[in-house]
C-alpha cells in the first residue's frame, strides 16, 4: 500500500526471517561467523540463546545460505518429540534410507547414523546438526543428544551440533543432572538487544535494502523507535512497519517520533505519552503554585514583613555568586564539533576508495610498498612476508585481532568502496582516505560496513601452520612461551616443546578469554588473536594496547 509513496520495491519491515535483511551488529556478527566457523572447520557443540524476537532464526537462515558445498545439515524446527522420534527426524533430514526393522529401534538408528557419519567422514563431507527452540527438547532427548557427541574417530568428531534457543535452554543446561552436556559446549553465544545507535543502523539498513534513497525515518523517530522496541528487532519490525503505513495515511513522506509513539501505542493497545509529558506537567504544577503564591504575597494575605524561611531568603552578593557559579556548572555541555560524513567523504574520495588504493594504504602501514599491476594486493603482502586475511565480521573481532583492517563498504547509490580502519575506539573510528584520516562514528559506519575486511598480520613462518596435541618443535616451543607470559607463568619446565595437556588447557584458557572456538589447537586465528595479545614493537595497531595484554 504505501510502497510507491516512499520509494520502495518490498516492504522494509517484514518480520518473515530474510538473510537479505540481517543486520550484524556487533555480537550477531561474532554469532554468525563462530557458526559458519564451527560448519567448516570445528567439530563438537556450539549454543546460541537470545530473548524471542532478537534474530536467531534469521541468523540460521543466513547460516544455511553460506554453508560450504561439502557440508550437510540436518534442521531440525520442532524438537518436541521423543528420542526415537527425533533420531529418526536425523535420519531423514540426510537423506539415510531406512530398513522397516530399524524405524522404532533407537539403537538400530543410532548404528546407522554412525555408519552414514564415517562414510561422510572418509569422503571429506561434514554433517551438521542444527536444532531450533532447543528450550523445547525433552529431558530424554537431550541425553540422546549428549550420546551423539561420542561419534567420533580418534581424531576427529562426526557430527558437529548446534543449539539455536531462548534464554530458557540456557537455564536448561545449567541443571546439575545435565552438566555432562554442558561441559562438551565448545561456544557459547547470547544474543542481547540492539543498542539505540544500532537500533537506527538496522532501522536504516532495512529500508535501503528495500530500495529507500533518503532518509524516511527522522532522527527523532529512530531515538523513539528504540525506546518503545527496547532494540528487539522483531518489535522494530512491527512498530515501523505499522509506522510507514501511519505516515502514509496522513500523506507524510517523513515518520516523525509521535507517529511512532501512536503506531506503538497500537501495537501495544495501550496510550504511550511522550517522554517529555511528565516533566512538563510537573513544571506546570510548580508554576501554577509560584504564580499563586505571588498572587497571595500581593495581596497581602502573606505578611511581606515576616521574615522569610531559609530556603527563599534574600540572598547576599557572595550566595549569589556562588548560585551563578552553580549554574555555569550544571549548564548543558556545547555540542561536540560535527564528525566527516561518511556519505560524503564517500562521494568526494571515490578514486581512493578503489583496491588497490587502499591495499597501497594498508601495506605502507606494513612499511612495505604496493606495485600498481604486480598482482593482488594478498600476493605482494605475502612476498613481504605478511599474511592476508579477508573475514567477514564485527567490530568485536577487528578489537581483537587489533591490527589496520580494509573495509569493504557500500554507498547509498549501490557503489563498493575500500576504506583503510587504522583506529576503533568505543564511539569512533578512524579511517586512512588516501593518505588522510578522517574521523567518524561507529554509527555512521554501520550504516555501509557489513562485516567484510581484510587486514594484515606478520607470523612467524608463512603459511601459518595449525599446532596440536602431539606435535613438538621450536614452533611449540615459541606458543608455551608465549601464552605462559601472559598468563604470568614463568617456570616453563621439561615440557617446553611438547604440545601437551598442559598447553592444550593454555591455549583452551586463551581461547576462552577471547572467545574463540575452545578446541585446544592453535590454528591461524588462535595464533593471530595471541599475536595481537603481544604486538612486536613495530606492529601498527588499531588500539593502543591489545585487548587482554
């Protein structure tokens, strides 16, 4: 109905769990990319809980579309069922042809999913369990689970699990009779609200993506937005929705804040008054008062010669110095100087914002040089002995890795654009343009970043080679040292070269802190994130420090 009126192809807020909509913040990007990490790489069982209507059916949509081609899921959406039931909901979601005999033998079926699973194995193919409102799984059920994670070979695990819930699954495994579940959780991700900054970026994310040019959202609505959706993404979903429709029947091409408080106040049934409404109804009673007391001391039912009470005495020149002082304090703060627009720093640096452009800006931070027409930019770092690394992330992740990253950003006309991020702080970023920086908030950025980067990074020996239990050598050697100064050992013992249990529970330990798949081996994130840990002297940094050092 009000598609053409506003620009748009498709309707902006839909609450249908589209991938093309997801919006990553923060910890949605670290979910989705722990996730899709544990699909290709890990093996054992991962957790992700969040409140109703924070995204996680839409992060698992947007998993299943990235999932690599030697990968299979079995989905499960409706796990209210008994343990045979849902053994056999395994079997069928793979595609494992059934014997009659075996349809109602729990052991018959777990034999031959443990047949199907090796054969997968030896193929090179993963398989992946995926349960959604997990919260709902039988006690029963969730013991067949556990029983699963025993499919292994002595190397590797069979069946990678992943739990998608309510905050009630965590709750759920924090039971003592299940804590032999919980303790084979290898990831643990909580979904919380969006914050308000976040709640307009995803605000605006939405409508560009169906098509909006301008902004048809005021700043003043988005900040309304967040208070009556608290960030809860399906709810933002509702209330503007219901919002485009209410500014389109009064012929309205901007929502403003109270057509928001109305379409929430439908949404909600009940009357929202605007936050402002309570404090000016206060300062009307004072009002009315001082006015009525004026009226009375006039007309002299106050005797004007009886000495007034402490607290409205004449002042003296010093107490009304001291009051004027007072209110210089207490005055609001000036508004900060305005930051670059993005938009417009976009617009104005577009012949520095190609690849090479910014690989040239990223490897001069190396001290190394970028030849125009001398292969990609990957190659020529590798030649200096630097490895590239291109992720799909979050900010939290650029933190921890702490080292100059390439964004890839898209402007508002469907233009790609390569900007260098040489500095995050908590509200800011600062980004490298052609030789200049320029300052911007993280809002603004989240409006064109989507989580692709690249950056850089100088191991020890290339290719970086993943360490695990069993392996000795100098490499082994420079790990334990490495992890035992930052956990303040100093005694390293015999064991130095030996990747033992000792330096398995130091690299789970550091794995843990950072968040990271804890699996014990140091592969080429748990190498670069320890890295960031204890930057070498002549390493650029986003931060000062790196996080956790």
């Amino acid at each position: 109905m009000y598609l053409s009126f506003f620009g748009l192809n498709e309707k902006p807020f839909s609450i249908t769990p589209d991938p093309r909509y997801l919006y990553l913040s923060e910890r949605h990007a670290e979910a989705l990319a722990h996730l899709l990490y544990g699909v290709s790489e890990a093996g054992g069982f991962v957790q992700l809980t969040g409140e109703v209507g924070t995204g996680k059916t839409t992060i698992v949509r947007s998993l299943l579309g990235q999932i690599p081609k030697n990968a299979e899921i079995a989905l499960i959406l409706n796990p209210r069922m008994t343990a045979p039931e849902f053994m056999l909901t395994i079997c069928e979601e793979l595609g494992i042809g059934l014997p009659d005999r075996a349809v109602s033998s729990l052991k018959d079926l777990v034999d031959i999913l443990n047949h199907y699973l090796l054969r997968a194995h030896a193929d090179g193919r993963r398989v992946v369990l995926l349960v959604d409102e997990a919260q709902n799984l039988a006690p029963p059920v969730l013991e067949q689970v556990r029983l699963l994670t025993n499919l292994e070979t002595p190397t590797d695990k069979l069946l990678q699990i992943i739990l998608i819930g309510q905050p009630e699954l965590r709750e759920m495994l924090a039971r003592p009779e299940l804590r032999q579940l919980a303790q084979r959780i290898t990831g643990r991700y909580h979904l919380d609200p969006l914050s308000a900054p976040e709640t307009a970026a995803y605000a605006r994310h939405r409508l560009r993506v169906a098509g909006a040019t301008s902004d048809i959202l005021t700043n003043g609505a988005l900040a309304e937005l967040y208070r009556q959706s608290s960030g809860i993404p399906r709810l933002i979903n509702v209330i503007a929705d219901r919002a485009l429709l209410g500014a389109y029947t009064q012929d309205r091409h901007k929502v403003t804040a109270a057509i928001i408080r109305s379409s929430a106040g439908e949404v909600f049934d009940r009357r929202i008054t605007p936050r402002w409404l309570p404090w000016a109804a206060g300062a009307g009673v004072a009002a009315v008062a001082a006015l009525g007391g004026l009226a009375l001391w006039q007309s002299g039912v106050l005797d004007r010669d009886t000495p007034a009470a402490p607290a409205t005495r004449t002042m003296d020149a010093g107490a009304a110095a001291g009051v004027a002082q007072a209110a210089a304090v207490t005055a609001p703060a000036p508004t900060p100087p305005a930051y670059e627009s993005l938009a417009t720093l976009l617009a104005k640096n577009a012949a520095a914002t190609t690849t090479d452009a910014a690989f040239s800006r990223l490897l001069a931070r190396w001290s190394a040089t970028f030849a125009a027409g001398a292969g990609d930019g990957c190659a020529q770092a590798s030649r200096a002995g630097l490895q590239c690394v291109a992720l799909r992330g979050s900010y939290a992740q650029l933190r921890l890795y702490n080292r100059p990253a390439m964004l890839t950003l898209g402007d508002d006309q469907g233009g790609t654009h390569q900007v260098l991020l040489v500095g995050l702080g908590d509200d800011d970023a600062r980004l490298d343009v052609g030789g200049t920086e320029y300052t911007v908030r993280i809002a603004d950025l989240a409006r064109y970043w989507f989580g692709d980067f690249v950056l850089l990074w100088k191991p020890a020996a290339v290719p970086v080679k993943a360490l695990s239990p069993g392996m000795s050598g100098e490499e082994v050697l420079r790990l334990r040292q490495h992890l035992e100064r930052l956990a303040g050992i100093t005694d390293t013992g015999a064991a130095g070269e030996r990747y033992d249990a000792s330096l398995v529970q130091l690299v789970e330990n550091f794995q843990r802190e950072r968040r990271l798949d804890v699996d014990g081996i140091a592969g080429w994130q748990t190498q670069l994130a320890l890295d960031a840990a204890a930057p070498a002297a002549d390493t650029p940094l986003l931060v000062a420090s790196a996080p956790g050092s």
